[in-house]
C-alpha cells in the first residue's frame, strides 16, 4: 500500500475562521489586534490579539475553547480535499 499525503490549510484568526478571509483582511488592511478592556484580565486597557466569541462554535461544550478552534479549523482544511 503506497502512503497517503493530504495538503490543507487553514488559518483560524481573529481576522477571520479560514484562509481566505483572513487573506483578503489583511489586502484590506484589517488588524486583528484591537484594544482590551477586560478587567478580568488586566485593570488596565491593553492591545492584543484576541478572538471574538463564537458562540456558533460551542454549542455543547465538550471541549475547551482551544479544540473546539482546533476541530473547527481542521473541518475546514479538510473539506478542501477529497477525504
């Protein structure tokens, strides 16, 4: 049996879920950084890089916030191919 290689990507950013939105962000000039306000996090306004929610992305929480980005990102590398 000859081995199989699938070639995929996709980019999962605050720009945008896929590659291609994230592309045509960045021709269009968009940041995905912004400024912070969460006190939470730090009682002081800050610029970072963060995602917004996706509340469409957790609807059952199983997995932490972390995989399920992951599964949504490798769901969408792999519908590029034919597996």
């Amino acid at each position: 049996m000859k081995p199989v290689y699938v070639i995929a990507d996709n980019i999962f950013s605050p720009i945008g879920p896929d590659t291609a939105t994230n592309l045509q962000g960045v021709i269009d000039g968009v940041s995905g950084i912004r400024q912070i306000t969460d006190e939470s996090l730090s009682s002081s306004p800050f610029y970072a890089s963060a995602f917004q929610k996706f509340p469409d992305l957790f609807p059952d929480k199983k997995n932490t916030c972390f995989e399920t980005l992951c599964i949504a990102s490798i769901t969408n590398a792999l519908q590029h191919t034919a597996i």
